[in-house]
C-alpha cells in the first residue's frame, strides 16, 4: 500500500482525526485534483466540479480535527478517495 494510500484511509477512517498532520491532508487534498490558493495563514482549496471550497489553517504542525472531518466528507460525497470509500 502507498504512503497516499495509508494516509487516506486514516483520513477516511475517522480513527484519529486530531493527529493528521496538516501537510498531509495538504497533500491529499492536491493528490485528488485541489488547487491551492494561500491567503495569510488560510490554505482554501478548490476544484473544479465540486461546489464546496475547504478552508484550512494549521494548528502548529496538526490539522484541526473538525477540518479532517469536512474533508472526509467531502471525499465520501463526491467519491474522491476511489476504492477506498464506502
């Protein structure tokens, strides 16, 4: 299994939503086609297709658990992570 891989499917997990850093979930949001736009300390991604834009900001080195969740959900709705949804 690939390092994208095993990072998703903890995202999708939802086992441990306030220990994912936030370059990764930075990372996986650009693997699936987000673009970035950086504003501050406000990383806004976005996508061509999909209506909703999400809105990060790091907590230090760690991505606020509430955050995670959006992005899961965003990934089971619009059945981004491949195989690896539900």
């Amino acid at each position: 299994m690939s390092q994208f891989a095993k990072q998703l499917a903890l995202i999708m997990s939802g086992a441990s939503d306030n220990n994912i850093r936030f370059n990764e979930l930075c990372s996986i949001l650009e693997r699936l086609g987000f673009e970035c736009r950086i504003k501050g300390d406000h990383f806004i991604f976005y996508k061509q297709g999909v209506d909703e834009i999400i809105n990060l900001q790091p907590r230090s080195n760690k991505a606020k658990d509430y955050q995670v969740k959006q992005v899961r959900n965003l990934i089971l709705q619009y059945r981004l992570g491949g195989d690896l949804n539900v």
